[in-house]
C-alpha cells in the first residue's frame, strides 16, 4: 500500500510557492490592476512635486531679475552724472556755477546712484555669486572686476582729473555685465514650464525687464543730449529712443490683463504727461546740436529760460524712472508671491495624493490578504496529497472538501483518482508476487486501467521473444562490425572472435579460440598493454598498427573482457605525411621555421659540449612588397621558389637553409666564423640580385643579410642566435639596402638599452609618468581655436621629460605601441570631456595619433568603444591622425576601422601627407576628413620653389575632395599669412604655439577667449 500516509496538517507543505502557484497568480492577477491604479497616483504626485520645484526656481529667478531692476535707475544716474561733470570740468566750468546756473546739482545725482548702485551689487553678489555668466566666469568675480574699475574711475573724478575716455571705460564695463545679467535673465522667458501658470509669470516678468531697459535707456540719452556733452546728432538719438520706448510701452500694455493693468495704468498715465513734453526735449536737442561746432568743445547752454526748462525735463525723467523702479519691485514681489502660491498649491496636492497611495494601498494588501487566505489553504493541502502520490504514496483517506467552488470539484476528483489508484495497487502487487494471471479480478480495476494490466500480462510474454530476437541481432552486428572484437577471459585466452579480428590477425576465428590473445598481439603486460596504439605482428611477417582498448562484462559468476582493435595503418602513414608538411615551407619545399630551430637546437647543443663555431645567416630580401603590388602574388611567390633554390645551390650540402615565412630566409653554417660567414652573405647577395624573369621580362631584387656567430664550448641559445641575426638584419636594412651587418658588442648594448626602455616604458604607462602636452590648432578662418593634438611626453625618472623619438620607435617594434596608445587616448579624452562640460570650450576637439600596428592589429574601435563609454565624450570632437604609410600597408583593413570610427562621429585625419606613397587613388577611396601638410613642405613656403608649389597643390587638392587642410610646422607669421590666403583650415607650429602641458593650455585658452576677435585673427 506504500509509505505510511501522514496528516494533512502534519504533513510538510512542498508545493510550489510564489507566482508559480494557482494562489499567487490569482493575488498577481488582482495586484496589476491595484499596481497600475498607483503608479497613475504616484505619476500625479510626481508631477506635483515638479510643479512646486519649478515654482520655487521661478521665485528665485523672479528674485534675480528684481536685483537686476534695480541697478537701472542707479547706473543711468551714475553714467549721465559722472559723464556731465567730465565734460564741465574739461570745460574748465566751476562746478558750483553749473549748479545754480543749471539749477541740477550733479554731485548729489552722483552720490545717491553711487550708493544705490553700490548697494545694488551687494545685494546681487550677497545671493547669486556663484551664478554662472555667459562668459564662463563667475558673477561675484565679475562685479569684483567692475567694482575695482569703478573705484578708479570714482577717485579720479572726485579729483577732478577724469576724463571721458575713464568714465567710457568704467561705464562699458559696467554695461557689459548689465548685458550679460540681461542675458542669464532671458533664460527665464526661454525657460519651460509644465504649468501655464508659472509659464505666463516667467512671460510676464520678462517683459517687464525689457520696459525696464528701455526706459532707462531713454532717460539716458535724454540727459545725454540735455546736459553739456550734447553731439551734433543729439535729435537723431532722442528720436530713436523715443520710438523704442513707445514701442516697448504698446508692447508691454498689450500683454497685460486686466487687473495687471489697472496696476500699470498709474504709471502709463505718468509716462504719458512725460510724452505730452517730448516737443520741448526735440526742440532743445535741436537748439544744442546747431550750438555744436565741429572739433570745438561742448558750451553750456546760457539762456536762464532754456536752463530752467532743460533742469525740469531732467528731473521728469529721473522722477520718472524712480517710478518704474517702484512699479517693478512691486510687481517683482506680486510675482513671487504667486510663484510661492503655486508651489504652495502643489504642495497641498502632494500631501492629498500621498494619503490616497497610503490608503489604496492598506486596503489593497488587506483585500489581497483575505483573497489568499481564503484560496491558499485547500490548494495547500491538494497539493501536498498530490506531491505524495508523486513520491508513491497513495493515501485513500479522501480529503475535506473546502474553498471556492471550482477548488472543491478539483478535490472531489483528487479523492476519486486516488481510490482508483489503490485499487490498482492491490492487483499489481498479485502480480509482481507470481500468482496466476488468470486469476487476476479485472473488474476489481475498471476501465482503461484494467485493460492497461492485461495487456502487461500479454507484453510479459512477447518481451521475452524479443530478448532472443535481439540476442541474435547483435551476434550479427559483432560480426560485420568494421573494428575487431574479442572476447576473452581473465587469464587472455580467446573465446570468440569476429571476422575483422580473423583479418587483422591473418588467422581465422577456429585457429584463435583457445590461444593467448596477449601473446598474438604482443601485450606482454597483459591487460595494461590492451590499451592505445600498439603494432602487431602476423604469422607471415607484415605488420599492422591498431588501437586497442577493453572493457570488462560480468557474466555470471566470471568477468570476461570485450577487446576492441580498429586498423589505423591509413592513418598513421597520413600522420607522417603531415610529419613531414609540418617541418616543410609548401612554396619553396625548403625546411620552415619549425625545422630551422629544431635544427639550431641540435648544433647548439653539440657546441655547448666541443669546440667549434656556428654562423647564422639572417637573409631578408628588399623591396619584396613592391614586386607583390606591381607583378601579382603569383610573380612574388615564383620569386620566393627561386629566391630558395639559388640559396640552397650555393651553399654546402652540410649547411642547412630554411624558409622562415615571408620574404625570410635562414642559413646554419657550421664551422664558419664572422669573417667566413660575412664573406658567404656576399656571395648569397650576388647570388639573389642576379635578374629574374616573370611574364617574359626580367627584373632584379636585394636581399639584406644579418650575421650572429656563437663559438663553443658555451652554452647557447638557439632562439638568443636567431633573434641577434634579426637585430642585425634591421641594422642592416636601415643602413641601405644590400648589406651585411654582423652582430657585436655595439649592437647587443644597442639591444640591451631598447629592452631597458621597453621594460622602463611598459612599467611607466601604469606608474603614471606618461604626461599629455597639447599643442594648440588654429581655425584660420576664425581666428579661434580649433582644438589641440595631444602629443605623448615621459617624466623618466633621472632622465626628465622625454620626447616621443625617444620611446616611441621602440614602442612601434612591439605590442607596447598599442598599450601606449590605448593610455592617451583615455587621458586625451578625459581632456575632452571636461571642455565639453565648460559652455564656453564646448566646440574644442582634441587630435590623437594612432600608430598602423593600433589599426591593423589592434582592437582600435573597441578600445575607442571603451575610451567613450568611459568619459562620457562626444566623439564628434575626437579626431585621429595616421600616417598615409599605415593606411597603405594594409589598405583593405585600414578602411574598414576607419569606416566603423567615422560611423560614431569621430574624424580621421592623414599625418605628413605628401611624405609616403601619396596614391591619388587611395585618397579617393580611403575614408577620411583630412589631410595635413608635413612641416617640410611649411618652411620654405615663402620661397618661389617647389614647396609653395607643393603646398597650393595640397591645399586645392583638399578643397576639390570637400577635406580640411592643416599646416604643420608654422613658424612665421610669413607662413601664417599665405596659409591663410590659400584658404587652409587649419594651422599649428610654434608661431600659434608650442606644444605645452594641460595646465597651461588652460591659461592658454583663457587669454584667447578674452582677446577681442580681431586681435586672436592677427596674433593667429
């Protein structure tokens, strides 16, 4: 009956928990809805809080512009005040006589706008001096910078000793930051606003700034022409203020509801009985401008009448402008306070929505709470009675039927499916003991289940014809099978064997019963030896090579063993083949490289033990490349065949030559010492520059050779002698082509100093002596600068500050080159990244040099990938420079990194153009931005020759192809100018600037950006 049934209540729960069961997924049913209900609520309340932010930065801005409202009134009094007593005192006027003459006392205008404006700027900097200007500088340094211009400008003129141009100075430099204030306060119209509220204050204050300005501006030039420093355009200038100040009047009444302009009317009204006055301004601006004469100095006006009417208009106009300066602070603060009550409103509605969330959300849970409670629990225990039939267990107590109506008839068929399975139980119990089958009650088991156990009682029997059935098939299988198969048993003797065996041992299976399989197969070992390849020998003689292996079947009492043979003589005669393949060049039949070491080994090792000598002939040929691009593949293969068999003719049978890839071959000559083998070098040259015959015309090539010798008894090292000949060879090579280069103390110390400055560098680029120098690049067209080009210096310690020709090329002979590259990219862009946060340097772009082992060989796009990712750089301002050398070595994939790099926005720039294979057709197809002339071409390009030529060449070239143009090397401002009058894009040298750490390249940048235009294009 199985395992003992336990308790539905004591019985552990193993059902499925979670959303994998039918109660979870109804209380995740009923939670979406209940979830979507409160992310719309949180959504709401989420909207709320931006509105009651945006509220409070509206109250805020609102609080700057009022600030900045009230430094008008006090800078149009200083300005107008300060410029008449200037124009009196050059006058040589007393002061004293101009107050009771003109009945307007300067000096008290003078010390009530120095106040107002003084404390105007306290106020401004007390709350906003860190506020950012359009410049880039800060406000409170800004107002600093004023302030001192304005104490100097104040001094001067209590003295007595100002002139106009001091108080111009003081005055522009007050109106800049005026202008630039003006502009951090238009960011308030610009400024948007998910709430139409806080959108028509930020409209309406804007336009009460612009009133503002305007009107001060008008009361400005009114005293201007007024007062003693009239022109004699002094109408034309009160006109044009006029009409822009009843232009911003119209504008500014017509935005205006109305309860705003039951406010504005008083003062509309005041403006108005100004206006109506506006005849006698124009007349007395027309009687001062004829009383000017041309170069003379201005007069005081000296009719009594006209003196009284021009003091009246005045104190109008500063009445006037007191007016407004009221009329916007109050409704500055109007607007603040409606700024503080939509954030007071939203608020309101913050603490509204959170008790909903809180209370949908209580009930919610207890709503959930109930609704699994009520399911969970019958469904817990159907499914434990359920896991336990899994187990096998069958319980037959029927379970209490409970829960929602569906659950219940689940349960009530649970009770049924179990009574029927213990039923079943009971007879296959009578049948698993051997009783009669036919004494099985079949009725006790009803429907499909009892037909399913008389038809076991019928597969029972059929079962065990398929046994013999099967038995003979697999007789049959063991005897055609492609492998040998013995049986034997544990002492080796053979019980049966199949027809392969009969083959593989040349004796049939009759012959073999009986006899030690150990013995036919040469296992003296026994067992141990039945495992892996082995060779046999057959009666006649000939052998075979199989792989053996067994395995143990227990019959009975006895084990006996399975032995399995497969004939692998095939195989193993392709496998020499390969043998051979694998230490043979397939193009010329000569030794590889494989061979040539194994074979230097084998002579190193003889020397390490006797006397004698070994020289090592490093043959590498010159020009290879070139016979491969003009005559084809199969020409450059053809050569390399006869390249070896000309070196094998010429050379001892005992000296060995091999083909190490390539256009690179190796000579071991034993016996020979330097002399010897320098003289052999020349003669194998000789050999190699004889002509060549390809397609019927002839055509000749060199070969470059490096020599090391060893000389024993020593102990040395194979791979040590060939790498010393190819440090000899590259001497050679550099040296010119055709010549013989042994290696010496010279070259082993010139090796040993480029290993100490490799290993020097690989430690450098993670101890962080690497710097960064940035050598700035001109936009001829706008004087401004385009960016830099990042340039690599080392802080070597005990070495100092190392240029790149003093690491570089022996980063290029290695992997290191790709580290070092990898390094100043991520420092450049870092760089980069902190421009593009500075609004003012945002447009700058940095250029890199990437060497063509990066390119080809490297991961360039991942690495940039990551320099990216990391930094967090626009790639639009990162451009890369590569040499038309790199480009051209590996055309095809070059292109293909540039096309993937250009994809992400990033530029691709031509170094020293003109200085390598300059191939018009490349250029056309390679995918690039620019082209930079090399300084060569630069120096002499002043000179009528043939390197201005060269340069108008490249310049027109650029511009035909749609490409930038940078000059390098530009070191004149002879240079500079005709540079510029080809229209090139852009230049750099030591003229513009060297090339100089980030630190000052920030000063740098700074006096750039502070220079006027005019004066960046001429100092360009």
């Amino acid at each position: 009956m199985g395992a003992p049934a336990l308790d539905d209540d004591a019985r552990p729960r193993r059902g499925p928990r979670g959303v994998r069961s039918l109660a979870g997924r109804l209380v995740l049913l009923l939670a979406i809805p209940l979830l979507a209900a409160q992310s719309l609520a949180l959504f709401t309340l989420q909207d709320r809080h931006r509105t009651a932010d945006e509220a409070r930065m509206l109250a805020d801005r609102i609080e700057f512009v009022g600030d900045i409202g009230l430094m008008f009134a006090p800078v149009a009094l200083e300005t107008v005040a300060s410029t008449g007593l200037v124009q009196v005192d050059a006058m040589g006027v007393d002061r004293e006589i101009v107050r009771e003459v003109t009945n307007i006392d300067y000096e008290s205008f003078l010390d009530t706008a120095r106040v107002q404006l003084d404390d105007a700027l306290d106020h401004l900097v007390e709350r906003f001096a860190d506020r950012r200007l359009p410049s880039g500088r800060r406000l409170g340094d800004e107002v600093a910078s004023v302030r001192a211009g304005l104490v100097t400008m104040r001094a001067a003129l209590d003295a007595r000793t100002a002139d106009i141009d001091s108080v111009d100075r003081a005055m522009s430099q007050l109106d800049q930051l005026m202008t630039e204030l003006l502009v951090v306060a238009d960011e308030l119209h610009g400024s948007s606003s998910s709430n139409s509220g806080l959108g028509a204050i930020s409209e309406h204050v804007s336009h009460l700034l612009s009133l503002t300005a305007v009107l001060s501006d008008e009361t400005e030039i009114r005293a201007d022409v007024l007062g003693p420093s009239a022109s004699d355009d002094s109408t034309t200038e009160i006109l044009l203020a006029m009409g822009a100040a009843d232009a911003i009047v119209d504008q500014y009444t017509s935005q205006l509801g109305d309860d705003d302009e039951h406010r504005w009317r008083p003062m509309l009204e005041r403006l108005d009985r100004s206006n109506a006055r506006r005849g006698e301004v124009i007349e007395l601006a027309e009687v001062r401008s004829a009383s000017v004469v041309p170069g003379a100095p201005n007069v005081l006006l000296t009719d009594p009448v006209l003196i009284r009417q021009v003091a009246e208009l005045l104190r109008i106009g500063f009445e006037d402008l007191g007016a407004l300066g009221e009329y916007t602070a109050s409704e500055l603060a109007r607007y603040v306070e409606q700024a503080d009550a939509v954030a007071a409103a939203a608020d309101d509605e913050v603490r509204f929505w959170t008790g909903i969330i809180v209370v949908v959300t209580l009930a919610s849970v207890g709503f959930l709470i109930l609704i699994a409670v009520g399911t969970s629990r019958p469904l817990a225990k159907l499914t434990a009675r359920a896991l336990d039939l899994s187990e096998g267990v069958v319980d037959p107590r029927p379970l209490r039927l409970s829960g929602p109506s569906d659950v219940r008839a689940v349960m009530a068929t649970f009770n049924t499916v179990t009574r029927v399975l213990a039923s079943f139980e009971r007879q296959m119990r009578r049948l698993g003991s051997g009783d009669d089958l036919r004494s099985i009650d079949s009725d006790a088991v009803p429907g499909t289940l009892g037909e399913s156990l008389r038809a076991q009682v019928t597969h029972v029997a059929e079962m065990t014809q398929r046994l013999r059935e099967s038995e003979a098939f697999a007789r049959a299988v063991i005897e055609t099978a492609a492998d040998a198969i013995w049986t034997i048993d544990p002492h080796g003797r053979i019980l049966s064997a199949n027809d392969t065996a009969e083959a593989i041992l040349g004796l049939g299976e009759r012959e073999q019963v009986g006899r030690s399989l150990f013995r036919l197969v040469g296992a003296a070992n026994g067992l141990l030896d039945l495992a892996g390849e082995a060779e046999i020998t057959r009666p006649d003689g000939s052998t075979v090579d199989v792989l053996i292996s067994h395995s143990e079947v227990r019959v009975a009492s006895e084990p006996i063993h399975t032995v399995f043979a497969r004939d692998i003589s095939d195989r193993k005669r392709f496998e020499q083949q390969l043998a051979q393949q694998a230490r043979h060049d397939l193009l010329t039949h000569l030794p590889n490289r494989l061979a040539a070491l194994e074979h230097l080994e084998k002579v190193v090792g003889r020397l390490e033990r006797h006397s004698g000598s070994v020289a090592v002939l490093f043959v590498d040929l010159d020009g290879f490349k070139s016979v491969n691009d003009s005559c084809g593949h199969a020409s450059g293969d053809r050569l390399l065949h006869e390249v070896g068999r000309r070196l094998h003719r010429s050379v001892r049978a005992l000296e060995f030559v091999a083909r190490l890839g390539g256009d690179e071959f190796l000579v071991v000559c034993e016996g020979l010492d330097a002399e010897q083998g320098a003289a052999l070098a020349e003669r194998l040259i000789g050999e190699i520059a004889q002509p060549y015959e390809s397609d019927g015309e002839l055509f000749s090539i060199s070969a470059s050779v490096g020599i090391a010798v060893a000389e024993g008894p020593a102990s040395i090292d194979a791979l040590e002698l060939i790498r010393e000949a190819d440090v000899a060879v590259y001497h050679a090579k550099e040296r010119g082509r055709a010549r013989v280069v042994i290696f010496d103390e010279t070259l082993q110390e010139a090796v040993e100093a480029t290993a100490e400055i490799e290993l020097a560098l690989r430690r450098a680029i993670g101890a962080g002596e690497l710097v960064l120098h940035h050598q700035p690049v001109l936009d001829l067209a706008t004087g401004r600068p385009w960016g830099t080009e990042a340039l690599v210096r080392w802080n070597r310690p005990g070495h100092g500050l190392l240029a790149p020709d003093r690491f570089v090329p022996v980063a290029e002979r290695s992997s290191l080159v790709i580290d070092l590259g990898r390094w100043v990219l991520h420092d450049a862009c870092r760089t980069l990244a902190s421009w593009q946060q500075d609004p003012g340097r945002r447009d700058l772009h940095v250029a890199v040099n990437v060497s063509g082992r990066h390119l080809v060989d490297g991961n360039l796009v991942h690495d940039v990938d990551e320099v990216i990712a990391a930094t967090g750089i626009d790639p639009c301002g990162l451009e890369l420079e590569l040499t038309e050398t790199h480009l051209l070595a590996d055309f095809e994939r070059a292109n293909e990194v540039l096309t993937e790099l250009r994809r992400r926005g990033i530029t691709i720039a031509v170094d020293d153009f003109g200085t390598g294979y300059s191939s018009m057709g490349y250029l056309r197809q390679l995918e690039i931005d620019t082209l930079k002339i090399d300084r060569m071409f630069i120096a002499r390009v002043n000179d009528a020759g043939y390197d201005r030529t060269i340069v108008e060449v490249l310049v027109q070239l650029g511009l035909t192809l749609g490409l930038g143009i940078v000059a390098e090397g530009v070191e004149t401002p002879e240079q500079l100018d005709f540079l510029r009058g080809r229209r090139c894009s852009r230049a750099q040298g030591f003229h513009i600037a060297r090339p100089m750490p980030v630190d000052d390249l920030d000063q740098w940048l700074a006096e750039r950006e502070l220079a006027p235009t005019g004066a960046r294009a001429a100092d360009g």
